[in-house]
C-alpha cells in the first residue's frame, strides 16, 4: 500500500495535476480492464474543482448482481494545494491522497485476481489552488464548491457505509499524529 501512498502524494504535488491525471493513474494501476473512472468538473464561487469516483466491482457485489454491502471510501478535503498563498501539496491533501491510493490498491489487487466480496466506491476532489480562510497556527483551506455540492458528488446512494477520511492539522480540538475519530465540525469548519 505504502507504493500507492508515495506515487499519490508525488502525482497530486503538481500544480497542473488535474481529474483526467488521477484518471490516467487509476487505469493504469487497473491494467487493460481499465478503471471505470470518471470526472466531473464543478465550477463554484471561488474557482472549479474536479470530482474523481471510481467503482470497483466486488465478486458479490451489487454490480454484478449480488448481495455483498457497497462499501463508500471518500476523500473529503478543500484542496490538494492552496496556489499562490501556498508552495506545493498541502496537509488538507491526506483525504484525496488516501482515498485514491485506496482506489489504486483495490484496483491492482482486482487486476491479480484479488476480488473483495462487494464493491467499494472511491470518490474525491482535485483542486490544486483552493481557497484558503485566515486563521492560527495556519490558514484554513477553503473550498470551490460548498459541502451539499461535494456530498452531492463524492457520496452515491448505494453506498452502505462511508468512511470519511479527511485531515484538520490546524483545528485546535484535536491535533495529533495518528488516528483521531472525532467532531468534524468546530465554528463553522
């Protein structure tokens, strides 16, 4: 896992990285299958961002027709990058680097022959320059497009069961090394 891990976190430090980049890895991780993703660019108040989700067929999975539960796996950020305010890939970026690192993983195990009972759903956004909020220690990342739109579009409704993976270095409730399950919402945030 820790291979797909580096290669994300490298491919998502460009300030050109796009949807279709994130793509263009995922079916190659996937092999002549391909990965079935897709992109939906979204324009909101402050810029545009570009949705990726990607469905990986389980053996019993509903798509294929079977019973097995859909798992949902979403990336959940304001943007991989704050450009101009910020040089380079910023923390708010662990949500879609793991997300799509997950996706990759499952899709190369796919490919081998290693097929999870049911299928998952990897969703995320792309969004190089994201808006950033004064605040301290750090500014706060912003969003182009508001929650509803990004639930919207990273949350289906065959998804049984969502887990949420998203990164609040600069939130003073909680700010740690590790695994923290905790109040994602503090003074609006």
């Amino acid at each position: 896992m820790l291979k797909y891990v580096l290669d994300i976190v490298e491919l998502l430090d460009d300030p050109q990285v796009n949807g279709k980049t994130v793509v263009e890895y995922l079916d190659a991780a996937a092999g002549a299958e391909g990965s079935s993703a897709q992109v939906t660019t979204v324009t909101g108040d402050q810029g545009s961002t570009d949705f990726v989700l990607v469905r990986i067929p389980g053996s019993r999975g509903r798509t294929s027709g079977g019973s097995a539960r859909t798992l949902g796996v979403v990336g959940r950020l304001g943007g991989i990058g704050a450009r101009p305010e910020v040089t380079g890939l910023v923390s708010d970026a662990d949500g879609a680097a793991a997300a799509i690192a997950t996706a990759a993983k499952l899709l190369d195990m796919r490919r081998r022959g290693d097929v999870l009972p049911g299928d998952v759903v990897v969703a995320t956004h792309i969004c190089p320059n994201a808006p950033t909020e004064p605040h301290d220690p750090v500014p706060f990342m912003g969003s182009p497009v508001d929650i509803a739109t990004m639930n919207r579009h990273e949350v289906t409704a065959d998804m049984e069961a969502v887990l949420s993976i998203d990164t609040t270095k600069g939130n003073r409730i909680i700010n740690h090394k590790g695994l923290a399950l905790s109040p994602t919402v503090k003074e609006g945030w």
